[in-house]
C-alpha cells in the first residue's frame, strides 16, 4: 500500500524561505575585524543569499559546482551557507587554520570552482593562490578596504544581481561538502546533502538535544568551516533565532562581551574555547552579566568534568556533545534521563562528563573482538554509528573503504563505552589508547582528572613505548601561570582516582601542548618527541 502524503523535499530553500517570511524582523549581529558590530535582520539575510545566488548562476554555477569559501564567522557567511546550496551549488568550506599547501590541496580534490573569501583573509589566500585555480575570486570587503583587481567585489555583485530563481532541488542533491580537519591522516571529504542537513537541524532543535527556541539568541564559537559550526546556522534559521557571530574574535574577553551584549542563550565551541572563559571568569568574576542558565555546547574533544563544575558556579551550564566531521556532527548530546532522576551530585556529574545519548535516528555501538560489547558501563569497544546524517563514503576516494563495516555502521576509530542507559563515553582514539601489559588505559580519564588539579592548565597523556609493558602512559603537563605543582604530587592527585597500573610512569612539564587547526591537543606530535623516553 502506497502513502498518501505529498512528496515535498526536504531542502535548503525551505528553510531560507522560512527565514525570510516568519523571521525578518529577527537579528544577526557579526564582529567585525575592526570589533565593532555589524547588524542586520533575517529579511536583510533572505534578500541577499537570494542575490548571492542569483550572482553566482549568472556567473554560470551550475547544479552541483562546488563554490569554496575562505572566511570568519560573520553575516556574508551565513548568506553563502543558503545562497550557495539553494542555487544548486555546493557550500565548501575551508579550513582557515590549516597550512596553505594542505588547502590548495583540499580545493584542488574538491574541485572547487569559484571562492568567496573574507579581504582580511586575503594574505592568507596569496600564500596558495598560485596552486590554485579558482574561476572568480569573490571578495566580502569586512573592513572597507578596495578590492584588489581581479577580484569581484563581494557587495557590488549582490547590487548588481538578478532575480533568483529557485531552480529545482532534490532532497539528495549535495548542498555542502567539509574536509576532515586531518588529526588522524590525509583531509578526506564529506559530502552532506539538503536532506541531511535539514533531519541534521531539526534533530539539533529538540527539546533533550539544544532545545532551540526562536527566542533563543546563539553565538557559534566553533568555526563555520569546521563542520558547518556543528550545523548551528542551519537550525537557527530553522527556528528563527537571533544570531551573535563572534567574526574574527575568539578571545575570552571578545567572546563575554558578545555574550553579555547580545544576551546569548546558547554558545557552541570546544573545551580549550570554554578553558579560556573560565580563567577570564575566575580572573574577574564581577565582570560581565551574563543571560542565566547560558548554555555552552561543549564538543570536539572530551569536557572535563572539573570544568563542568566551575561552570556551574557560574550559573552557566555545559552541554556535553561528541560527534565528528563524519556525522554532521551530531552523535551524542549529553541530557539527564527521567529515569536518572535523584542521582547524588556527584553521580550527576560523573553522567553530565560522559559525552551523551544518540538523538533520534542516531544509533550507537562498541564492538569488541568478540562482537558487540556489552552496554554495562565497563566493556570497552570501538564507537561505530549510522544514520540519515552519517557519510557513506568520502568524496572521490572509493577505495577508502576500511572505516564501514559490510553490515553498513561507519567505524568512529573512537574507543567508547555505553553503560544501561545508553550514556557513551569516549575512553579514547584508537591510536591514543595506552595499551599496558595487555589491559587498556584511557588516557582522556587521565587528562580530565589530571586538569582537575587547581595547579593544571592542560595536560595530555599520552602512550610511550616500553620494554616490559609494551606501552606504559607519559603525562605532559602545562600549568597555570603562577602556579607550581611537583610530579610527585600530581601522581598523588591521581593516585585515590585509579587502579595503580593506571598511573603515569612520567610526569613532564611543558610550557604549551601542540594543538591541532580545531584546537585539539596533538598526540602525535608528542608520541613522537618522547617515543625513547622509556626505552
Ligand atoms: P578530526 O577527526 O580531524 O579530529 P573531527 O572534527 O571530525 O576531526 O573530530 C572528530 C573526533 O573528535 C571524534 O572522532 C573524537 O575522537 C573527537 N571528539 C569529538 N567530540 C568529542 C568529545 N565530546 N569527547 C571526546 N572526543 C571527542
């Protein structure tokens, strides 16, 4: 028997749409590179990603052409987030913070056409230009400045755009594409499509996941061009909310600023983002009057559950989330179950650390040697994920087959565990695990305990070879400015909290941790520079 129900895609172009009629009235403010604020409304964003894509089908886009953009999060950001896909093309966001080389090379195998770039980004664009061959080279002027010849002027071409004319779309159709940030590897890349992206900002939207209301006002932290800020502009302008887009900005005091301001509701970035606003916050706790209960989503890599706690001294509540650039990213969110309720403090924390639940359509499993692992709290088992927002392949590169399995689940390369409820909890990567005398030491349990002691910045552990144990665990440790702490007392810090075979073997000192583009720590690096340290 056969449904009755209309086939209406699900696409871009109704959101857009969406936007534009119900929310006109509502704001998106954007930090600009000189720090003041530009402002503008929904109806103005409608207007002018309609006449981005106008300009860019006169510019002879066609279905499917990738239109690369190099540039902050801002309002002509967000314009090309809808005008780009609604005029059947492609959204390709780079990486700002990657090496030059790596980013010709990523637009270059994306096979991108044309490129929108912020002018203040243009020395960076010069650094790979000859590498390149993007057709036109759109330039948003942020700072007022002349557009260098060459160039198409970014205002000049919306000014001077056509009538849109909404071409047909299907729910299939690609609508954005994002390179792995490349912490494990080459950048291989995602292509995500209307469908996914809008079951993506819908799912976002619920209630036990953001809960994000038209009365709510976002600021997106994490970058545009890294996995579509975590698909937060795509459910804003789902539900209409207001818009606080930090520009080039992210430091503490720039952020908690916007964040008073702008009376931000919810805030989305990763741990070393919300590290830095903490110490701001402790530094100068009268400061800043910030909106009650504001909520911090908290992913990319593991929030320590110290900091959750600083936090909540604050009246500020952190959201736990994992995901990857993979599944859109939303893979887990972490909310307190009906059935959890009257846990002791403590046990709620120790559930709020965890990264979360699947949201709906999401499913989650460990699979150990002997199949899937248990959901008891203890098994530890490789994360393996599907669903309508998971990628079943990488772009252009069909032999990349290895990370799903022939019963269709994409293998994370992350080590979790599920407990009774369903709460996941990321133990570690697959190549950061410290694998001692045969038994598996987590060495994001070791961080997080680690960053809780008053005297720790940061700290990273990490396996180093052994002659006996194969493996044994090395902790690198930054501390606060003006703060002192001996390994020995650190080990006793750790000591109460593990089994004895846990315990570092070596407790060093740094002045910094080497971090990635998205701001995760570097292992590799380190596992390089100590590979000899026990052996
Ligand atoms: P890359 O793989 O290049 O680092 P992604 O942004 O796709 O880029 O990163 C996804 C990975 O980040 C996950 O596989 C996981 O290892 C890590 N990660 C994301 N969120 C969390 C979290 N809340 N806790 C621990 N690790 C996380």
């Amino acid at each position: 028997m056969q449904g009755t129900m209309m086939d209406f895609p699900l696409t871009l172009a109704h959101v857009l749409g969406r936007a534009g009629q119900l929310f006109g009235a509502t704001e998106i403010v954007s930090r600009l590179p000189d720090k003041s604020l530009h402002r503008q409304r929904y109806a103005d964003f409608h207007r002018r990603a309609k006449a981005l894509g106008a300009a860019l089908q006169k510019l002879g886009l066609k279905k499917g052409d990738r239109v690369a953009t190099l540039m902050w999060n801002h309002y002509a950001h967000l314009e090309a987030y809808f005008g780009i896909p609604c005029a059947g093309g492609v959204l390709h966001t780079l990486n700002l913070r990657l090496h030059p080389d790596d980013i010709a090379y990523i637009a270059n195998h994306a096979g991108d056409r044309f490129l929108i770039v912020d002018d203040v980004l243009l020395p960076l664009l010069e650094k790979f230009s000859a590498q390149v061959k993007f057709e036109r080279v759109i330039v948003v002027p942020l700072t007022g400045a002349a557009v260098p010849q060459g160039c198409d002027d970014y205002e000049q071409l919306l000014a001077a755009a056509p009538a849109f004319v909404q071409p047909a779309l299907d729910e299939n159709d690609a609508a954005g594409m994002c390179y792995t940030s490349g912490t494990t590897g080459k950048p291989k890349g995602v292509v995500y499509t209307h469908r996914s992206i809008v079951l993506h900002a819908l799912a976002t939207a619920t209630v036990d996941v953001l809960g994000l209301s038209n009365r709510d006002s976002l600021c997106p932290v994490v970058p545009m061009f890294h996995v579509n800020a975590w698909g937060l502009p795509f459910s804003a302008a789902m539900t209409g909310a207001k818009l606080a887009f930090p520009g080039p900005h992210l430091d503490a005091v720039n952020l908690l600023d916007l964040c008073q301001d702008e009376r931000v509701t919810l805030s989305a970035g990763v741990p070393t983002i919300w590290m830095g606003m903490l110490q701001a916050l402790q530094k100068e706790p009268k400061r800043w009057k910030l909106q009650n209960n504001l909520r911090m989503v908290c992913g990319g890599a593991a929030a320590p559950e110290s900091m959750i706690r600083a936090f909540d001294q604050f009246g500020m509540r952190v959201i736990h989330g994992w995901g990857m650039t993979e599944t859109s990213p939303l893979g887990a969110i972490n909310f307190i179950k009906r059935e959890l309720e009257g846990l002791s403090p403590d046990e709620e924390y120790a559930v709020r650390a965890k990264q979360g639940v699947p949201p709906p359509f999401v499913e989650l499993r460990t699979m150990s040697e002997n199949g899937e692992a248990p959901w008891d709290g203890k098994a530890m088992g490789e994360l393996q994920v599907r669903g309508p927002w998971v990628a079943a392949g990488y772009h252009e590169l069909p032999s990349e087959t290895d990370q799903w399995t022939k019963d269709g689940w994409f293998r994370t390369g992350d080590i979790a565990i599920l407990d009774q409820h369903g709460y996941m909890k990321i133990a570690d990567r697959i190549k950061d695990l410290v694998k001692s005398g045969g038994e598996w030491i987590s060495s994001v349990d070791l961080e997080n305990a680690l960053v809780a002691h008053p005297a720790v910045l940061e700290a990273a552990v990490i396996a180093a070879p052994h002659p006996k144990w194969d493996e044994r665990p090395l902790a690198v440790v930054v501390l606060k400015p003006g703060q002192s702490a001996t390994a020995e007392a650190l080990r006793e810090h750790l000591a109460p909290l593990f089994a004895k075979f846990w315990l570092p073997d070596a407790v060093l000192f740094a002045d910094a941790i080497p971090k990635t583009s998205t701001g995760k720590m570097l292992k590799a690096t380190l596992r390089e520079q100590y590979q000899n340290y026990f052996t």
